[in-house]
C-alpha cells in the first residue's frame, strides 16, 4: 500500500497545505510519495525530500507544467496512478481543481475534504455545511481523496531523507494555454497560515470603517484579515479575504470575528478555531453560540479601545 501525495509549491518552497496533507497520508499507512511537478523545480524537490514522513519524491519537470494547469497535470499524474492506493491533494484551489479530473479518469468516487482517517478505507467529512459528519467507506481499487488542512497538523519540515524519482511528464494539453495570473499580495500572514485571524462583516458598514478599524489591530497582532461573505459582497474586502463555506476554512489559534452574525456559511469555514472571540452589537447573534468569549457592545468603541490596549 502506497500513497502518493500532490506537492504545492512556488518552485522554492513547499507550500504548508502539503504538509497537512503528508500528515493523513501518515494516517493511512503504508510508504508515502511525493509527486512535485512544474519547470525548474529543483530547490522545491530538495526541500521536499528532506520532509518528515517522505519516503520517495517523484519530480516531472517540463516547461508546460510550469504554470501548474489542472489540464496538464493531470495527464501527468495519470501515468503513475495506477502504482497507488491512494491520491491526496490538499483541498485546496489546486486540488480541488485536478483531483475530480483524476478520479474521474480513473472511474472512481472523490471523497472531498476529508477531516479524519479511520482506516484504510473509512475516512469522515463534513456535510451541510459543518454541521454533521458523514463516515465514507470506499473500496475503489485507487481512493482519491482532497484533505481538509486545518484538521491534520503540519509534519516537520526536516527529518526526512527521500530518494527521488524522475518521471515522464506526459504531453501538454493543445486544448488550454496560460494567458496569465493575477497574484494577490500579502503584507500580513495568509488567512490558511495565520495562527491569529481578524476578520470583519456586514456591521462594519463600508470598506472604509473595514480598513480604520481592523488593519491596526491585524497590525498590533500580526494577524491575518479575513471577511464575511456579506462583508465581500459589499465591497468591504477583497475575495480573497472571505472566510467561510464559499471562501477559506480557517482553523487558527485565535479568531476575533468582528460586526459578524454568525450565518451558517461563514461559521462552516471558522468554527474549529481554537479560540473564537465575538464582538457584535446584537446579543442574540448566531456567532456567540461558537465563541469562547463575547463582548456586546459597539464594535467602534470596542475595537480601538482594545487595539490601544494591546503591547504585542
């Protein structure tokens, strides 16, 4: 039993969503390989043999999987599918995107977002939107499977000594062709990354108040922003910004959700994170039946007069 793992990377680094990843794999047993692909990758395939747990890097370097399309990747992977039990991918956009390409190919069943590993075979994931967990059992002769990150830790980056493995990195798709990116620029931690998240919604009224009131606090505590759905729609944050089950599922250390209600979407994508902090005008708000601790008040009040507070 053999499970092959889909490396995220910039071409350097190993992104820490494959990391979350290498860590279920752990869970289900057997040896663990790594399949790195993309165009002059070698710093990223050294960084990646030396991960915890990696048994063996497979790298496919060609120009055409420099820009990671799910069309050539997948034709890619498909060369050496058949040599494993297992596919993972974090749950990512990247893995959302390639790995339902994969399995069906290979005629089997994706089972997404997967939080647990019960065995081999078994694995659990949240339905309607967090609120139940459903036991999935497969018995395909490949299980391809996309791992929710935030409920596996990150192994180490160090410790491990892989033997790596060129690979055939099949054809370019001649239906597709990179045009271009447009790549957001963070100044604070990323919200998948962040241990601390300050995130803001409807009651903040314009994207101006959403700026004035949150930035110096994310300041202060070197957070990461986030943003309710209706906080986005409004135009108080950029997309990349939101939280919940259309957005980003976050699982930090500390979570200050702030002028946010507490609707069903946004609570799928931060309700496992470790410490949630509420600041709401409206005392019924569905966000305190999640939060540690709850202040009721007005969060324009609240929110600098914490800000000044704080000595981080």
């Amino acid at each position: 039993m053999t499970t092959l793992v889909i490396a995220e990377h910039d071409g350097h680094a190993v992104k820490n969503a494959t990391l979350h990843a290498i860590n279920a794999a752990q869970k289900i047993g057997g040896e663990i390989h790594v399949l790195v692909a993309g165009h002059e990758i070698n710093d990223a395939v050294q960084r990646i043999s030396r991960i915890a747990g990696v048994d063996k890097v497979l790298t496919a370097d060609a120009p055409h999987l420099a820009d990671g399309l799910a069309e050539n990747l997948e034709t890619m992977v498909l060369i050496v599918a058949t040599r494993y039990s297992h596919i993972l991918a974090a749950a990512t956009t990247q893995g959302k995107n390639l790995l339902p390409r994969i399995a069906a190919r290979l005629d089997v069943v994706q089972i997404s977002d997967v939080t647990a590993v019960l065995d081999k075979n078994t694995y659990e994931r949240p339905i309607y939107a967090g609120n139940a967990i459903s036991t999935v059992r497969s018995l395909d002769g490949v299980k391809v499977l996309t791992i929710r990150t935030t409920a596996f830790d990150a192994v180490p980056h160090e410790g491990g000594n892989a033997s790596i493995e060129k690979i055939e990195p099949g054809p370019a798709c001649p239906k597709v062709r990179f045009v271009s990116r447009d790549v957001a620029e963070f100044t604070r931690p990323e919200l998948t990354s962040a241990a601390i998240v300050v995130s803001g919604g409807r009651g903040l009224n314009s994207a101006e108040n959403y700026r004035a009131v949150l930035e110096p606090l994310a300041e202060k505590l070197n957070a990461g922003l986030g943003a309710s759905r209706a906080a986005v729609d409004s135009g108080f944050a950029p997309n990349h910004y939101q939280v919940g089950q259309t957005g980003k599922v976050v699982a930090p250390d500390l979570y200050i959700a702030v002028g946010i209600s507490g609707a069903i979407q946004h609570l799928a994508g931060m309700k496992d994170s470790k410490t949630i902090v509420a600041i709401n005008k409206d005392e019924e708000a569905p966000i305190f039946s999640v939060a540690d601790y709850g202040l009721v008040g007005d969060l324009f009040s609240i929110v600098p007069e914490l800000t000044a507070t704080l000595d981080v």
